[in-house]
DNA sequence: AATTACAAAGTGGTCTGACCACTCATAGTT
DNA sequence: AACTATGAGTGGTCAGACCACTTTGTAATT
C-alpha cells in the first residue's frame, strides 16, 4: 500500500488542490466555495486540515470567509494583511528598495508601450488627465491607469502586488513642480515621443524623493 | 468575565500576538519560537487556533516548521509569497504577451541599474562574458547574470517565475549579428551607457523576434 | 573510559468529535 | 399578509488522541 508518511506539508498540497478546484469550477470572485466539511470530505482529510489551508489563504487576502455563511472567493486587493506584512516582512530596507526598483520598472514599461503603441495614445483621457491636474488628484490613479492602458494585465496585477507591499510611495497632493512634470509627461505620451516621456517620468521621481525626504 | 467569543477572528487576534511575542523576546532570523502546546498554553487557546496562525505564516514565508525539531523565524526575503500569488494571478491571464512584455521591463530596468550604479560596471564580469560570446553559449544566462548583478532580489525572483510560464523565450545559439548587439550591449553597460545599452538591448530584441518568425 | 544502542521526551502533522455563534430559509403562528 | 420560532448549514474553537520525526539522555556493550 501507499505510504502516507508524505513528507510534503498536507495543508499546502490541499493549497494546491483548492487553486485546482477554483480554476476547474470556475468560480468567479465572489463566488462561494464548498463548506470546509465538503472539501474534508472531497479532498479526503480532515477538517482541521483543509481550515489550515483556507486561512493562510485569507490571510493572504484571497479568500474571505463569513460565519455563518461561507467561505467566498475573495478580490485580492482588498486584503488588509499587506499592512501586517510590512510590519513583519518589509523592515528590511533592502527589500523597500527592491520593491520599489521593480515597480518603477513596470511604469516605465507602460509608459513606453504607450509611446509606441498608436492607438494607446489616441485616448483622449491624457487630456482629461491634464485637466483634473488643477484640482486635488491622486497621483497614484494616474500610474495606475496609466499602466491599466498599457494593457498589461499581468504587469498590472503585480504592480497592484507591489504596491500594497510598499506601503505609501505615492503622495496624492502635488506640488507646482509636480504638476507641470506630470503635465509635460502626459503631454509627451499623448504624441508618443517616448524618450521625452521617459525623461519626463524620471525628472517627477526625482521630485518624488526629494519631498519625500524633507 | 470577558467574554473572549469576540466576532474578531481570533486567529487574526494570534498572528498579531505572535508579532509581539516575537519582537518582545527578540527572536533573530532562524532563531527557534516556542512550541506550539507551549504557544496555546500561553496565548490561552487552543493548540488547532495557534497551528492555524502558524500555517498562515508559514505560507508567507514568514516562519519555517521542522518536524520533531520546532518552528522557526525564516529569512522572509524569500519573498515565498510572490511566487504563491503569481501561481493564482496568473491562472486568468496566461498572455504570453504580458509575460514577455513584464520580462523585458525587469531586464530593461537591471541594465539601467547597473549603468547608472559605478560599483557594478566595475566587475570584471562583463569582459569575461564578451570572450566567452565567441563559444556556444545561452543568452538566458547573460540575462539571468545581469538581474543578478542588478541586485534587485526581488525583481530576479519574479523573472525567474515568469520565465518558467514564458516557456523558451531566448534561443541558446547565436547568429553573427545577435553576438555583435550583445558584445555592443555589454561594452555600454560596462561604461554606464544607459541610453547606448537600452538601445542595443532593443536592437537585440528585434533580432530575436525575427529569428523567431523565421 | 569510550562507544554504541535503545528508550524517552519533545515537537510538528493530522484526525475526530464535540460544542458554540451566526446566518438564512421556511414552516408555523398570529 | 406579517411576524415569529425553529432547524439546518456554516464557520470558529477546543480537547484529546495518535503518528512521524528529531533530539537527548541513559543504559548496555565493548
């Protein structure tokens, strides 16, 4: 017979296999899953078993579970554990900065597939954009659709990752200097020039550190 | 009496805990925590409550467990849980397109790293990869050793995820005129020439894709 | 005295069964 | 028709029991 002795960790099989089940039943966000008594039996555990592994999935944010109700596939962006990591995980500076280096990778990536992307820079939002610059803006939308228009979708995800590991790297209320880098750069993805815009970006993260560290 | 059925998940209520105990005794990295029983006789919970805090951080990376030996504080900048998000972002959006345009904006960035960062051009490193272009070798692992060099640990991590679903993205044999771009590229990274590198990282990149239509 | 072999204690891994608290649908009552 | 009570289903927690494994101490052997 078939040795059970798995030297594997059950719980992150059953990982795997809820991953699986998710994907195969295609259950949406929102979507419910089967009771932890249900996956006991389907997956041939136990229950304590199969609950170890739905709650480090919702502590990682993916699932959401309500007494009484169930357990449901959650929009990981809603997760508030990123704040609990950064204060377990992200002490280290040297990982801020790593998060940081690969986040501006992903928005320079964007800005560049747009500069070289015509039908990305017909959007008439850049203009709408410059204009909502007078009025008090987050600047962080303006990455985030910036790189929604890319159309990255994975590089989205990850950034989106990325970006509630780093805490607050996007102050929202800009400054003169700011505004007019932010203009000129979404002006210059208008047209497409991407050396400029790349310019541009790099000039505004300059800004960024600098009022950061007063 | 308090009553401690709080709607509060109390697992949630132990990870915090656990946070403090951890600060509170001053466990470094590797070090050993208390026994699980002795973790449950402490926090007043049950033994199931404390394991099911203890695998949620174990799945991030933040713990590790030994069997017969204890659980123990991990170097969390195995960033485990990059990699376990991936593998469940990336069942909805297989795009190839999207891993290869993420890659090459994590590539982009090393090389622009390295040539505005002096210590790194200074390894002897790029000299010894330019003779050895004249062998047989695999274009991966020169792209591989500049995220490394980057020294973007985090970046490296997710590049080496993507590549994995990217397939095989960079051919291992050379024509003439690829061996001319890289030998171009590793001079200008070699001096810091971010515009000249990027270029040649571009001119480069078209003549894989064509190689690839061929 | 040194080495080996074995037993015991300690630890994580898993299962079972039992309650509790909560939600919801519904049968029953007014 | 509106309201109420009930029960089924679900997640939350606990206690106790094994198992598999590692470490450690001790007794037996050399």
């Amino acid at each position: 017979m078939i040795p059970n002795n798995n030297s594997r960790k059950m719980f992150l099989e059953i990982v795997k296999q809820l991953r699986q089940l998710i994907h195969d039943e295609n259950i949406p966000v929102g979507g419910k899953l089967p009771s932890e008594r249900e996956l006991a039996e389907r997956l041939q555990v136990g229950r304590s078993t199969v609950r170890e592994a739905l709650r480090s999935l919702e502590l990682l944010g993916i699932i959401e579970t309500r007494r009484g109700e169930g357990t449901f596939l959650s929009d990981f962006r809603k997760h508030q554990l990123v704040e609990l990591l950064s204060t377990f995980i992200l002490q280290d500076s040297r990982s801020k900065k790593d998060v940081h280096t690969t986040m501006h990778a992903l928005e320079k990536e964007a800005i560049r597939t747009i500069c070289l992307t015509e039908q990305l820079q017909k959007q008439s939002i850049w203009d709408a954009f410059i204009d909502k610059l007078q009025e008090e803006m987050f600047q962080e939308d303006i990455i985030r659709e910036i790189i929604i228009i890319s159309n990255n979708r994975l590089g989205l995800k990850i950034w989106f990752l990325l970006k509630q590991f780093a805490g607050e790297p996007y102050r929202s209320l800009m400054n003169v200097k700011e505004k007019e880098a932010w203009k000129m750069l979404l002006g210059n993805l208008k047209v497409g020039n991407e050396q400029q815009a790349i310019s541009n970006y790099n000039e505004w993260k300059l800004l960024m550190n600098r009022g950061e560290i007063k």
